[in-house]
C-alpha cells in the first residue's frame, strides 16, 4: 500500500507542474491575493476583506510558503504562482491519506496498510 500512497503523492505533485489550465474559485483567488499582501506588501483586497467579514485562518497557511521564499529571496514570480499550488497539492493528499485511514480503521480494524 505504500506504493500506492506514494504514487498517489507523485501525481498530485506532477499535476501541479504539468497542468496548464486551472480552475480558480473566488474563494481560492482571494485567499492568494491576501496571501501575497500579508507577505509582500501588495495584493489585491476585494470589499469583503477591506469590510472584515472573511477570515484570515485560510489565507494564513499560504503565507508560510510565501515568507519561505521572501526570506530565502527567492520569491520569482514563477515560485509565488507555483508554491500556493504545491502546499494544496500536498494538503489534498493529506486529505486522501486520512480518508483512507479512517476507511480503514472503520472497515478493517486495522492500519495493516501502511
């Protein structure tokens, strides 16, 4: 089963380089774009967020890979589109992980597969 998770890793990961396309929720963009502000100083704020009626706990978790860049100044253009799209990537297989062992421990009582 290993085997599977790991590649279950890899496409995720892959899928961030090879796909060209993308599909960017509203949810998603602002949350980026709140991001890069916190971060860089600069960003675009819709009125939502100017009013104070969204949330900062979701745009949080991209400002740790957005300050990993700014202090190692590497923050290319290429890496700040880039590195929002490898922690999702990396926190959907998060999710497939702990759905697979809650499937597990509910349908075969054990963590045998890992």
């Amino acid at each position: 089963m290993k085997v599977i998770f790991l590649t279950a890793l890899l496409i995720r990961l892959s899928s961030v380089f090879v796909i060209r396309t993308s599909y960017v929720p509203d949810e998603t963009w602002q949350c980026t774009e709140v991001a890069h502000r916190l971060v860089f100083g600069n960003g675009h704020l819709t009125w939502e967020w100017k009013e104070g009626l969204r949330s900062y706990l979701h745009p949080l978790i991209f400002t740790i890979p957005y300050m990993i860049l700014k202090v190692l100044h590497i923050d290319s253009p290429y890496l700040v589109v880039m590195a929002p799209r490898v922690l999702q990537a990396l926190l959907n297989f998060c999710g497939n992980l702990h759905c697979q062992c809650a499937l597990a421990m509910y349908f075969l009582h054990s963590f045998s597969f890992l």
